[in-house]
C-alpha cells in the first residue's frame, strides 16, 4: 500500500510519532492477542483452525516469508516472484494461470456451487537500499524500467501478503468440507505504482475467471501491535492520481527577463495557485490533497530555460472530489499561462491517468457479514470506527470500486514486534515508517493474516 506514514529521516529516529497513551493501549491488545495466539481464548470457535496454521507457518511459511523478503523486485520486474508464488499455489493442487496483466497470476479453487471469492496479495516492492537491521535483510538489486540499477526491499510487507495467501490457500484446500463455491487467488503486481489492478482487469480478469461476488484483500501495518485484526467500514484509503505538467516558456538571457516569459516563474505560481483549489475552491469537510513533489527546471544561472517539469499527487476522499480536483488542476495549469502571456500553443501541457486508482471502500454489508464470524473465532471485534491517520491509496480500488461494483473487504493485519511494541511504550523508539530503509515487521503476523482471510473468505462463501 501507498502509506500515508511519514517518510524516515536520515538518522535511525523515525518521524512517524505514537503517543505514549496509544501505545499502552496498543500492547494491552498485543499481550491480548498473544493469549489469543497460543490458544487462550475460550471464545475462539476453531482451535484446530489455529493450530493448523501455526504447524503450517512453522514447518513452511516461516522460510517462505524469508525467501519473500530477501528476493523482492519492482513492479512489473516480479518475475522470480511471480514463479515462486505460482509455484507454491500448484504445490496445494491449485490451478494457476500466470502472465496476467504482466507478471499477475490468479489461482483457482472450484469446490462445488457458489459464489466467487477474490483473495488478494500484491507482490512487488520498492527501491529502497534495507536498513532494518534484519539478520536477513534483503540486499537484492534490480535494473528497473529506466535501465538503473536500484536497491529493492519489502518496505511495505507484500512479503507478508503473499505468504498469507499461501496459508489461506492451504487452510481452504485442506477444508473443502467446510465450504462450496469458488475462489480466485490473485497475486497482483505493481501496487506501489497503483498500475497492476487496472493491468490485469485490462487484461480480462473478471472476462476470464469471472466477476467475484466478493473480494478480500488485507494489509500489514507497522504501528499496530503483531496479529492485531482490524477493519472499517466505508472509506478505507482515498483515491490517487499521479500528474505531470509541462510548464513551456520563451527562454533567453536572465538579464533580459523582459524579453521572455519565464516557465520557471510561471510554475512558481502556479504551485501556489494549486494550494488555492484546496483551501478556497473544494468544500473543506471533503478532504483532498495536491503536493508537488518534484519541480524541474533550467540549466544555469543566467539562462531563463523553455520550459519546467511539475510532478504532482492528489488524493481524495470521493470520486465527486477527485473530478473536481483534476478539472480545477487542468483550468489552473492554462490560467496562469495565459495569465503570464503565453500563447495557446505554449499553454502548460497536463497529463493524467497514467498512475491512478479510485477510493478504496469497504462494502459495509459485507464488513458486517464477515465481523461475527471474526469475533467468534478472533475472540474479539476488530472494527474501527476512528478516523484514519492520512491519505494512503491502494489499487485493490480496482477490483471494487470501477464498473464492476464488488463489495470489498479491505482490512489490517498488525505488524509491530512485541520487543519492538515495549520500546515504543518506553519511549526509546517509533514505529518504522512504511515505505522507509527502517521498515520491519513481526513474521508471526503472517499467522493472523491467515485466520483472518481464511474466516472472512469461508464466511462469504457460506453465506452470500
């Protein structure tokens, strides 16, 4: 997932902040969950479910989730990955069919009449050199799309996605008797550049397989104590649009300004006329963001240059939202340049569409479907109701949130060590930020990603 944590600074203290009352809370539920996790709970309807997993996880997932970890590629690159998972889905006996919108494959499960249950893990990782102090840091490297060759990590726990599926697929193989439908795994590639979803339904996902009745997808996260379930309803991550804009000029000598139009000026501008359409131009109870993160012009002192490059990303909360903030973007972008006198052959060029996903939101029908069935066998209710931290996207939108109309179940799986927890209690130490060299999370989590995907894909099958 795109975090919405904040980025790691250049030391080992991590900026994402946790309030001393937050993380007492947090490892009251850590050691909460622990009972849980070694069978302490009377309220768990499956023990065998959970001993299962743990025999699984300690005779296969554990090294699974080490290969993961230290062998990650980049979007669209996952190709060892991509076989590694295949692999261990024909292993069980599963179908798969991998080339799927790139490097995607989708395994299938058919055991008698039902609905059709999506389960999803996305694959690919990030160009991050590892600093997480792991015994088995990755210190894998890869060419990416430009040709460079870049450092590749698991900053963001895919590895603990796909090793989650795996259990799940061997929990529903193994108990066949305990549901009827069909169920289509899906390993999805290039979920850190939102582009691999909308690859593969470009690429006949649902024309091939079908369309699901549900889909489930989960995600780890650093911050919250190791095995902690939870889940909302309605809007889960905001929608995110990648814009570039190509701000052209008339460029000369910088001691003769008067005789261009300056892009680097008129981009100058229109960053902050961008900041206008938030503050003044959007209802301010709909949440919306635009950063300008990169801003590229010139080449030397005294040359006023032909033109600029802005990279943007914007998020929001609606689809109603989002139209507005592109549209406004695009009125912007030729406002200002003619206000600066360009002509309209040299108004700024705006391109969109390229990297973008809609808002990821729960179907809140089918939340409350899975919820008791969670609590039953977890021993405790996972749903939130508080409001999110930030503006983080995830492309798993795709599946449910185009023209398809899926109902989704989007949830997380805590990450955070207890070692780690404690610290943080103490006040030595923050989480690890996502998408940081610091990243790291506790591998025992892969075991409540399996008891959570697997009740919540059983409960859906059994009762659409």
């Amino acid at each position: 997932m795109e975090s919405h944590f904040m980025p790691a600074s250049n030391s080992r203290t991590f900026l994402f902040k946790c309030s001393k009352k937050v993380a007492r809370l947090a490892l009251s539920l850590a050691v909460m969950l622990q009972g849980f996790a070694i069978g302490q709970s009377a309220q768990a309807a499956d023990e065998a479910l959970k001993s299962n997993i743990d025999a699984y996880y300690e005779s296969h997932l554990s090294e699974l989730f080490l290969w993961f970890h230290q062998h990650p590629e980049l979007g669209f690159l996952e190709q060892e990955t991509a076989a590694r998972l295949a692999a261990e889905l024909r292993a069980l006996g599963i179908e798969v069919t991998e080339g799927v919108g790139g490097t995607g494959l989708v395994g299938m499960i058919r055991n008698g009449s039902g609905p059709l249950v999506l389960v999803r893990a996305d694959m690919d990782g990030l160009p991050i050199l590892e600093d997480s102090g792991l015994s088995y840091a990755s210190r894998n490297r890869q060419i990416n799309m430009s040709g460079e060759d870049v450092p590749v990590m698991h900053a963001c726990g895919h590895d603990m996605h796909m090793t989650s599926l795996v259990g799940t697929a061997k929990m529903l193989m193994d108990n066949k008797d305990k549901w009827s439908g069909t169920v289509m795994l899906v390993g999805q590639p290039a979920e850190e550049i939102i582009n691999g979803a909308k690859a593969m339904l470009e690429d006949g996902l649902y024309q091939r397989f079908g369309v699901p009745d549900y889909a489930i997808g989960l995600h780890v996260s650093s911050g919250s104590p190791s095995g902690l379930v939870t889940v909302r309803e309605g809007i889960v991550q905001s929608s995110s649009d990648s814009v570039d804009i190509k701000v052209r000029g008339i460029g000369g000598h910088g001691a003769y300004p008067h005789q261009t139009i300056d892009p680097i000026y008129v981009s100058s501008q229109l960053v902050i006329a961008l900041q206008g359409i938030i503050s003044r131009q959007i209802n301010p109870l709909a949440p919306a963001v635009i950063t300008v993160g990169s801003f590229q012009g010139g080449s030397k002192h005294n040359i006023i240059s032909n033109e600029v490059d802005l990279q943007l990303t914007v998020r929001a909360d609606s689809e109603e939202t989002r139209n507005e903030v592109l549209s406004r973007i695009r009125d912007m972008a030729a406002n200002i340049g003619r206000l600066n006198g360009l002509p309209d052959d040299l108004l700024p060029v705006v391109r969109m569409g390229f990297e973008s996903t809609p808002t990821n939101v729960n179907n809140r029908e089918a939340v409350n479907k899975v919820l008791p069935a969670w609590e039953e066998q977890l021993g405790y209710d996972p749903l939130l109701t508080s409001q999110r931290p930030g503006m983080g996207a995830e492309d798993f939108a795709y599946f449910t949130q185009t023209e398809h109309k899926v109902p989704g179940v989007f949830f997380s799986i805590g990450g955070t060590p207890p070692d780690l927890m404690r610290e943080i209690v103490a006040g030595r130490t923050n989480a690890p930020p996502h998408h940081s060299a610091f990243f790291r999370i506790d591998p025992n989590s892969v075991k409540s990603g399996v008891e959570a995907m697997y009740t919540a894909a059983v409960e859906l099958l059994n009762n659409p």
